[in-house]
C-alpha cells in the first residue's frame, strides 16, 4: 500500500476520536487519510486530489473533528459540496465521527429542502454546515448564517462544483469568509480555474496526490457489477452460486465490524465462512487461513491489513466487496487469487459514485475489467439442478439400490401414481433446505431513469435520510459526472438568443414544455448555471434538460413534462446568481416571440452578479 502508517493513533488524532474508530471498525486509514489528517491537524491548507472512495470525506472530517468546540455552537466549518446528496453523505458521516462528542451538531443545507426547516435548524445552532452552494449563498445573503467563528472551510468534489457552474458562487462564499481560516480543498481532478482558485485563497497550501502506481496484473479474470437494484449480500451470493470453478474465496471490506457482519450472514445462508480482520491475534488468524487451505473453510471476509500475504492456492476468487482505496491496494487484493498457476478470478462491487476509482484502476492496471450481468434466477436455478442431477447421477451409478426401488414401486401401488410422480416427491424432499427453484422475483435491470426520479426518494429530513440505506447499498442512479453528458460552457457574447442543446448527448426523448425563467445574459448567467441550479434544486438529471435559450433579461428553459409539483415549487424559488428564477410556463411563441415579450417586462431590478 501507498503508506507505511498503520495506526491512526500514529496520525495525532485524540483518544476520545480513535475511540470512535476503533468502535465504528476502521482499522487503518487509508493512503490519503494518512497524508491529510497530520497536516490538517498542524493546521496548514491543503490541495487534495482524490475521488470518491479513497476515504477523502474521513481524511478531512477527522481534523475537523478535532477543532470543534462543542461549547461554542457557532458554525465552525463549512463543508461545500456540489449536490445535496453529497453533502447528506459527509453530514452523515461526521456525525458518525461525533460518537464520543456529545452536543455535537452537523447541519447539512441543500436546494429543494424548505428555508423554514434550515432557518429553524440554523437558529438552533450548528457546529459544522455542510451544504451546497446556492443555498449558502442564499442564508449568508439573507443573514441566516453567519461565519464568523469559521475556523474550517473545505471545498468537496471542487471540479464537480467547477462542472455545475458553481464555481462563481463558491468564489463569492469565500470572499464573505473570515479572513483567519484554515481552507482544504479536494478535487479529483485539477482543471486551471479550480488551480487559479486555490491560488487566489489558499495560503501556501500542501499538495497531496495519492499516486495510481501503474502495475501490471497477471491473468486474473476481472469484472466489476455496478450495485444497482439489489442488495450487495443477495448479489454476492447469487454470483457466487452460478461462479463456474468456484472453490474458495477472500471477500474484501473497508471495516472489522463488516468483517464480521458479512461472515454472519453468509454462515446463516449456509456458507462456511469467517471473518479474517485486525483483531484477531497471530495465532487465530493462522488457523483461519489454515482451515482455508484446507477446505474447512470456502470463504473468508477479510480486510486489507489482515489478508496481506496470504497465500492459498485455492482461493478461485477474489471479491471486492468494498472497492479499495487506490490501485496498490487493488492489485495486492486480486493477487490472493491465480496462485501457483491457476487461473482466478476478480469481482468488483462498484457504486455508481465510484465509477471514476473504476477507471481510475482500469488505468493503472492496464486492464479492462469487464462489466458483469447479475445472473438471473432462472440462472442459479439451471445451476442448482444441475448440481443435484449430478447427485443424482453418483447415486444411481451406485450398488444397492434394490431395497429403495421396491419402496418406490410400493409407494406407486399404494398411492396409485406413477413412478415419475413419486421421484417428483422425492426430489422435492431432497432439496435440504434450499429450494432448486428460488423465490421471488428478478430485480428489475438497472432502472430506467425518469427525469423527476430523483426526486421520490429525496430526503425531506436529514433525520430521516438516516434512516434509510446508504446511496451504495440502494444502487443510486450515476450522478452527473458519470454520465459524460456536459454543458457547453463557452460564451458566444452577442445579443441574439443563445439556443443550447448539450453537445455529445442525444436530445431528451419524450413531451418536453417550454418555461421561461427571469434570468438572463445580463445577469452574467449562462447555459451552465441554469443546468446546475435546475439539476441541484429540482432534482431532474441534466440530460433530461432540454434547449435554454438564453436572452439579455430572461432565458427559456425544456423540461420534461409532467413535473411533480414539488419539483414545479422548488424551481420557482431557486435562485441562479442570486435572482430568483420564477419558473413558469412560456406562454411566448419559441425563438423570437419570447424574446419580444419579456423585452419589455422588466419584471426585475438588474443586478449583476459583480456589483453583488
Ligand atoms: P469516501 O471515499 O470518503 O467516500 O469513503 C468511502 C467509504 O469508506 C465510506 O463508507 C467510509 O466510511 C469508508 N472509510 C473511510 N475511511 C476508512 C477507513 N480508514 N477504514 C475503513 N473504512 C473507511
């Protein structure tokens, strides 16, 4: 792995917080937890690059942890991510931080949520905000929040932020912050404008890049299933039920406690399996590999640090349950499998937000890893019964069956059937408690996005996004930068209206209506920052947007029709370069005629965005 630190104790981080990671079972931390957390904590910014799954939001969250004071519930830190579903996920994941920190409060503030709950939430008193930065701007605008004991401010996913038009109002965000704070900024990429803005407001910030070493793996069969419509655990064992060569197994995940978890319920399905993690002494942890290799156990559930070094021929796959932090730790994984010759195979579980540690990987491999269909039921189905004709068939090749072929004639005779009939009977006692057939239905492939989908399953609370399942586990649809669907960004700078449709995408199919929006080329606003705010605060993904017209005091807009009114109401009250929108159907004729009528109207003051 990347870095030789082992122990978060080793990285400065308090008692009380190295508590709650031995209890939340984070082993080690992860090659750019490693790098961050002691610069952090010596209080230096910072430049970090890395993605989704490199444990980035920990490499950041725990510093910021440790600089709360409790006492003061005053915003502390500022957290800016790009949509509000990354921020609920960093909300939630300091929180699970503050186990050990009483009266610790994370307010996570995003579009399309009500300004009554933040405004009530906000009045309470938070320690650290986590928010998108429209709304921001909106509550420092209207003086709702206030960040003058800022200690903290980090920038999260900032090329996303850059690739949704927000980066102006980020930029205005940290013009507002006091002039005395630390700043992190994280970005998997580093295009010029998020460089030029880390020079503009970073003082002689750290530069951390975890590396991808390139490595070259050996002939090891690798496929990647994106999670989506089903639990990973029902996926997992559905994979490994139709496997072709299948003996043993090392299931990889990021935490002891899932270790353990993940053995339980593959035992209680049947499977020999254990959990294999840091807490085991040398002596237990031999006998797991011992058992292993030789053949008391299928499958271990292990962690990175624990499954170093381990060397079982047997083992026909590898399955990254968890996808690894970087490369080297992909690498060494799938090495536990294809030893001493055999052929092996690699199976990657990846999250639609973690699709770019995929590539990322494909890269620094330089190998393709091939996409896998979820075998069917009717797939587990033929492969079960073809393992019991193969009983069947051992069995009948057998001496002394005699005795059993009377019974069955008996049984015939006596319940006047045939002898088919009664084989049936038996087949069906036979199953030993795990059905040839298996109940239930298919998932449903991968959903059909609808352009309002997101919006069903948006949390109205922060409380009760709680309680649901994490993104990962639920297979959300891919967020935006995954799509490779981008605005066009240039400004053409003449005074006709500016008609867009997002270049490398096919037009949105389906009954598209015509809005008109009170923001235009005057109020320094382009295609971008529609396409962002629209996204972020009604919930409806860029592609299903269609053409903006953009004109000097008013835009037009195509969406999709049959938008739910919440949806509707949201977008009436967002804001684009602080002016409300005020989304309402064009009553205009397309192209010209709009441009006359809202000419005139003048329906708003103008404020460019500069003078703000
Ligand atoms: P991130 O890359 O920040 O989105 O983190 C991805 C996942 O890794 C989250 O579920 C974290 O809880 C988990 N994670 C982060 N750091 C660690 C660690 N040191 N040990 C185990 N799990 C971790």
């Amino acid at each position: 792995m990347t870095t030789p630190v082992d122990s978060f104790a080793d990285l400065g981080l308090s008692d009380s917080l190295l508590k709650t990671l031995a209890d939340i079972g984070y082993e080690t931390p992860s090659p750019i937890q490693a790098e961050c957390i002691p610069v952090l904590l010596e209080g230096h910014d910072l430049i970090g690059m890395a993605q989704t799954g490199t444990g980035k939001t920990a490499a950041f969250a725990l510093p910021l942890m440790e600089q709360i004071d409790v006492k003061l519930t005053k915003p502390q830190a500022l957290v800016l991510t790009p949509t509000r579903e990354l921020a609920i996920q960093v909300a939630e994941a300091l929180q699970s931080y503050a186990k050990n920190l009483p009266g610790f409060h994370v307010l996570p503030i995003y579009g399309g949520q009500s300004y009554t709950i933040q405004l009530k939430q906000l009045s309470r008193g938070a320690h650290i905000i986590v928010g998108t930065p429209g709304r921001v701007m909106d509550h420092l605008e209207r003086k709702t929040l206030n960040l003058d004991h800022l200690k903290t401010m980090v920038l999260d996913e900032a090329d996303e932020m850059l690739r949704m038009g927000f980066i102006d109002d980020v930029e205005w965000i940290l013009e507002r912050t006091p002039e005395k704070h630390q700043t992190a900024l994280f970005s998997a990429t580093m295009p010029e404008q998020i460089r030029r803005v880390a020079q503009k407001y970073l003082v002689e910030p750290r530069e951390i890049k975890i590396k991808s070493a390139t490595a070259t793996v050996a002939a090891i069969r690798q496929v990647y299933w994106q999670v989506s419509g089903m639990h990973k655990l029902d996926a997992l064992t559905r994979i490994l039920e139709v496997e072709e060569d299948f003996d043993a197994a090392i299931i990889f995940v990021r935490t002891k406690n899932a270790t353990v978890e993940l053995a339980d319920k593959l035992a209680a399905r049947g499977y020999a399996a254990a959990a294999l993690n840091g807490d085991l002494n040398q002596q237990m942890r031999e006998r797991v590999i011992e058992q292993l290799k030789s053949g008391a156990l299928d499958i271990v559930i292990a962690t990175d640090v624990a499954a170093r070094g381990i060397d079982v021929p047997r083992v026909s796959h590898v399955v990254n349950y968890d996808i690894p932090y970087d490369t080297e730790a992909y690498v060494h994984r799938i090495g536990r499998t294809g030893r001493a010759g055999r052929t092996g195979n690699a199976i990657l579980f990846v999250a639609p937000r973690e699709i770019r540690m995929l590539r990322t990987i494909e890269r620094a491999t330089r190998s393709p890893i091939a996409p896998l269909t979820l075998p069917s039921r009717a797939d587990v189905t033929n492969k079960r019964v073809a393992g019991f004709k193969e009983k069947v068939a051992e069995v009948l090749n057998a001496e002394g069956l005699d005795f059993f072929a009377n019974i069955v004639a008996q049984i015939a005779e006596e319940q006047n059937v045939g002898a088919e009939e009664v084989a049936a009977a038996l087949c069906q006692m036979a199953q030993e408690g795990k059905p040839l057939q298996i109940p239930g239905e298919d998932p449903a492939p991968a959903r059909a996005p609808t352009p309002f989908g997101t919006d069903s399953r948006r949390p109205s609370s922060f409380a009760e996004r709680e309680r649901k399942p994490r993104g990962e586990e639920r297979g959300e649809r891919p967020r935006f930068e995954e799509r490779g669907d981008k605005p066009r960004f240039e400004d053409r700078g003449d005074s006709r209206p500016r008609f867009e449709d997002k270049p490398k995408r096919a037009a949105p199919s389906g009954d598209m209506v015509r809005y008109r929006i009170d923001v235009g080329r005057d109020h320094g606003v382009q295609v971008k920052d529609i396409v962002g705010a629209i996204a972020n605060e009604a919930g409806i993904e860029s592609r299903f947007i269609g053409r903006i017209g953009l004109y000097d005091e008013s835009s037009t807009v195509e969406l999709p029709a049959g938008m739910p009114a919440e949806a509707a109401n949201a977008l009436k009250r967002t804001r684009v370069r602080g002016v409300p929108i005020n989304l309402r159907p064009d009553e205009g004729r397309p192209d010209d005629a709009g441009e006359r009528k809202f000419d005139g109207e003048r329906k708003f003051k103008k404020k460019p965005y500069a003078e703000r």
